[in-house]
C-alpha cells in the first residue's frame, strides 16, 4: 500500500514541515492550547519541542472541539533545528500520549500554510442506530436508539449543498465575523446499524457539522420532514435551530490543498470504516470559485484583473498575524 513507505535516516530536514495527524479527543478540551485542561496542540508543541530541543509552535487546519477525533489534521511548523524525517516522525511518536499521533511527515514549501492553504475540510459523523447502547465503539460514535431512516435524512440534507449562510446552523458563541461557507457534498449512508454523515465545505462554523447531525436526526427518526434543513437555513437564526449533536462521533477525515504540494494521501478515516476502500483526494469536489483561486496562490493575491501579484496589503495585521484571504 501506497502509505507503506520508508522514512530517511540519513538527509537531516529543516525549514517548513507538515505533518499528518491523528487523534482521539475524548480526553482533551480540543486542538487548541489552553492552560486549564489538556489539549491536542500542547501535547503535540510538548513531544516536537523535545525533539528539537527548543520551542516548537505548530498551526493546523482546523481547531475542532472538545471530545472531537481526528485521523487526518493536516499541520505545519518551521523547524528550529535540523532533524531527518525519521526522527522527527518516530521520536514525536515516542513523546506522545497513546492517544495521539504523526501518521507521517515531510518537508514542504515555504508558503504552504496549514490553514491559509486549505481549499476543503471533510468531516465524518457516525451513529450507531441500535436499540441498546454501544460498547465497543462507546467513545467514537453517538448513539440513537430510535430507528433512522438515511435515505430520507440524505434526501433532506441536498437543500444544504452549495454556497449559503449557515447563521441557524452555527454555535451561540460562534466568533466567526461570517456565516456564509460553502458546502461541496454532504450524504447519509446506512452501513448495517451505522449512519453515516459524510459531508465537506471550504470551512466550517463552530458546531455547524454537529448541529447539522442534529437537525437530519431528527428528520431520520420522523420528528420533522424533508423540507426542515431548507426551512431552518432560511430562518437564519440559531435559536430557532434543534439540538447540538454529541462530540463523540465527529470524525476530521480530511484537508485537501493545492496539488502542487503533493501531500501523502492515505485511506479515508475512521478505521472504522476502512472497509469501504475510501481514499482521500478520490473526489475532492472543490469547485472553482474566486475564494478558491485565491487560496490556491496564498500568499500572494489575484486582483480585480485576474492577475497574481505578490502579496494582499491586508495580508498581516498590525501585530504581524497573517489572516484568511
């Protein structure tokens, strides 16, 4: 398999590195560092940090929730010290807590950005739809002991494709200053007694895919019809939004980019449902939008002209943060 490949002992990497990694997040308070709770970005920064010997501070494509998985968040950082490609991956790996891993790394180019760079996020949402409660799969899917009828919930979720404001889908506290995204796929699928929502967007808002899993839930089990996720994205208003979905079974299965970065694709996450012979990159769906073509170039912009010039003026704010184009 193609992601069965050997990792150089001998030529040592510097300069900006990007990581695959893949997480369990039951036990932390999300990705973000925080200094009251455990978090995937600390215990990662902590185990890269030793490995360097110095200070390491890396930056991802997306910052998911407490409780929420990940089998392939994309990552970057500049390397402060030269380390090959084998000590970099195998020592984080020894550094980190059982519950967290590199599942590879390599050197990319300098304007390569974990996030600035992301053209899509893919996320997974898994239900097990069984009269009693899980065991086994406790910790990574939610549980819905009502029948669900998929084909309905898929059939509902169509209205939610393409360009919208998602306001009635976004967390009360959401921070982000607009609610439009762009929605490139989303279906339902039943896989024996799992429910799959499998959905992508240029990005997302906070809580937008779990309150999504909460309206199609209830058009599954029957408590609202087929024209409740249109009705609801009309309203524009949260309030009058249904339940948040639970944490646990949102699974962050992909980032995709600008091929001319020729990350590694490997199997569709979770393994869980590695028996469908998914893999990522098979049908990215990225449609060809300005937001798109400019993502493509970041850092540099395209003008009213349609042509590439070096950088945005607004590229850095004053503090000298970048910002999305």
């Amino acid at each position: 398999m193609a992601f069965f490949s050997r990792q150089d002992d001998n030529q040592p990497l510097t300069g900006r590195l990007a990581l695959g990694v893949e997480y369990d997040g039951t036990h932390y308070c999300g990705w973000q560092r925080l200094r009251q709770a455990p978090s995937v970005q600390g215990a990662l920064e902590t185990a890269l940090s030793k490995i360097a010997a110095a200070p390491v501070r890396v930056l991802c494509s997306g910052r998911t929730d407490s409780g929420v998985h990940a089998t392939r968040q994309i990552v970057h950082f500049d390397a402060p010290v030269a380390r090959t490609q084998k000590a970099w991956l195998f020592g984080a790996n020894a550094q980190l807590p059982r519950d967290i891993a590199v599942r590879w790394l390599k050197p990319v180019a300098d304007d390569f950005h974990a996030r600035f760079s992301a053209l899509a996020r893919r996320y997974r949402y898994l239900i097990l739809n069984q009269p009693t409660r899980p065991v086994m799969e406790r910790n990574n899917v939610t549980w819905c002991r009502e029948p669900l009828d998929a084909e309905r919930m898929h059939r509902a979720a169509q209205a939610l494709v393409g360009e919208h404001d998602f306001s009635s889908y976004r967390a009360a506290g959401c921070q982000s200053k607009v609610p439009v995204r762009h929605l490139h796929f989303i279906e339902v699928r039943r896989l024996g007694p799992l429910v799959m929502i499998d959905v992508q967007a240029n990005a997302f808002l906070h809580h937008m895919i779990r309150n999504i899993a909460g309206v199609l839930v209830a058009v599954g089990r029957g408590d609202e019809d087929e024209t409740y996720p249109a009705r609801l994205l009309a309203l524009r208003d949260r309030k009058l939004g249904n339940v948040t979905a639970p944490a646990c079974g949102l699974h962050f299965v992909d980032v995709r980019f600008d091929e001319r970065f020729a990350l590694p694709e490997e199997p569709v996450g979770p393994n869980l449902m590695a028996f469908l012979g998914d893999w990522t990159g098979e049908r990215d769906m990225i449609p060809d939008t300005p937001l798109m073509r400019r993502r493509r170039v970041w850092p540099k912009w395209i003008d009213d002209q349609g042509r590439v010039v070096d950088q945005h003026p607004q590229a850095t704010t004053e503090a000298g943060e970048e910002v999305s184009p």
